[in-house]
C-alpha cells in the first residue's frame, strides 16, 4: 500500500495490489462497491475495519462535513487572532509563537499518540493554527512590521491556496496524474529534503544574516517557495489518496476527522507558502 508525504494519514489498513486509482467522491464506503475508472483494475479489497452495530463506515460525505467544521473553526480563530494584532500590534509575536507551537505540538500528538480521529485535537489544532495564521498575515502585510500588500495580499493568497487544492482535487479525480508507489517516494523525498534545507536555514541565520538566502526574498528565496508550493500541491495528491483507503476499508465515521486533519495541515502549509511568496512580489 502507498504512503503518504502527510504524517497523519500514514496508519492506514494493509491492502494487497497496488493498481489503477481509487475514487475520491464515492459516497458508497464498502470496499466491494469501489470501481476504478479508465479502465484501470480494482484494487485488492482491503480488510475492513470492524464496526459494532451502533456504527457506520465513513463515507466522503463525513469527509467533506468533517474538514468543513474544521477549516471553519480555523477561520473564525484567525479572523479573531487577525483584530486582536490590529489593535495591540504586540500581540503578534506571541500569537504566532504560541500558536505555532501548540499547533506543531499538536500535531505530533495526533500522529505518534494514533490520535487523528479525535476530534477535540483536531478542533484544538484549527484553533491554535488559526491564531498562528491570523497574527502571521497580519505581519506579513502590515507595515509595522515591513510587510506589504495589505488585506488584499491575504485575499489572493486564500483564493491560490484553495485554487490548488481544487485543481489538484480534478486532477486526482480525473486520473490525469497516477498516485504511484514511485510518485509517492518522490513527493517524500522532496518533502524531506525542503525541511532539510529550511532548518538548515533557519540555523545559519544564527551566524549569517539571511542563512542560505531561502527566506529573504531574492531570487533563490523565490525558487525555493515555488518549490515548496509544489510539493505541497502534489501531497494533495496522496491525501486524497489515502482518504480512498480508509472509505474502501471501511472505517468508522470517526476516522473522516483523521482526514480533516491531514488536510488542514497540508491546506495551512501551501497558505503560508503562498502568502510569503506573494509577499516577495509585493515588496520593494
């Protein structure tokens, strides 16, 4: 079974058979039910999760409801985190310091713990990164603190963030791009390598203004963006990927928070992304 570049949709049911592509969108969770399309073979049916009888298997629709009342809980933070900076610009730091870390913590509990489909974590992390990102766009277009663009920056960055996800979205459904064993280690290793390089950033910082040049705004800061952007788009890929398994395996409705979780973490990476490379081109 492929792997995901997403941590938190990595403990997934084993499965024989790797071919052709499952299909995001069913509403039907039963593993026998799933057809490929373009006349790609079935997948192996994987063995399903067992749920009593006062429990349903999830379905996209949980899918969908599930990620909806996250990303929903993580707008309201950020919309609240974004007014408490305009007015007191001092609580910027701590917002996304504090926001960010909870959010990272988080995030490690849920993976390691096998807490994905809790949905008090998964509330807790929009929480948390909502008050990381609202401070953050805040800064990135204030000019307190050298930022540019104003709230129209932070609107074309919402509006790219979720036009990648629904492109990659027709891609995944149209099977114009085949979610492949290789295509998988290729995203994970991208993936490894970007954190690499922005640690390694990040610590030369401490000795050379501007570490390797990944972050201040020059050409190579440009490039190295783009790229993240990219492999940020491509983990959709697998994400939606690896929700297929979990609907043709069967698992409980509560798992579809474990997919809400997976995807918010990917969606709130390609946001920061693309708001810090807009912020490049709006610079002086």
């Amino acid at each position: 079974m492929r792997t995901t570049s997403n941590p938190v949709f990595r403990n997934l049911p084993k499965q024989e058979g790797s071919g052709g592509y499952a299909s995001f969108g069913s509403t039907t969770a039963g593993a026998a039910q799933v057809t490929q399309q373009f006349g790609q073979p079935q997948y192996t049916q994987a063995e399903p999760y067992r749920t009593g009888p006062d429990h349903r298997s999830m379905t996209i629709d949980d899918v969908v409801t599930k990620t909806g009342v996250t990303l929903g809980v993580l707008t309201v933070s950020a919309i609240i985190s974004y007014f408490l900076v305009s007015n007191d610009a001092n609580l910027a730091t701590p917002l996304v310091i504090g926001g960010g870390l909870v959010g990272l913590v988080l995030v490690l509990v849920a993976t390691f713990g096998r807490k994905m489909d809790n949905p008090a974590i998964v509330l807790a992390y929009a929480v948390a990164e909502g008050l990381f990102l609202g401070a953050l766009s805040f800064m990135f277009t204030d000019v307190t603190f050298g930022g540019v663009g104003g709230a129209a920056l932070i609107g074309q960055a919402v509006l790219g963030t979720f036009g990648v996800f629904f492109g990659m979205l027709v891609v995944y459904k149209t099977g114009a791009i085949r979610v492949t064993p290789r295509l998988t280690r290729m995203i994970i290793g991208a993936l490894i390598g970007v954190v690499v390089l922005a640690l390694g950033n990040l610590i030369a910082s401490f000795f050379t203004e501007g570490g390797f040049g990944l972050r201040d705004g020059g050409p190579v800061a440009i490039i190295f963006s783009l790229v993240c952007i990219g492999i940020a788009a491509f983990s959709f890929l697998l994400d939606f990927d690896a929700a297929d398994q979990l609907i043709r395996a069967q698992a409980p409705e509560k798992a579809a928070w474990g997919v809400a979780f997976g995807l918010t973490v990917t969606l709130v990476w390609l946001y920061v992304e693309i708001l810090r490379l807009l912020s490049y081109f709006n610079s002086d």
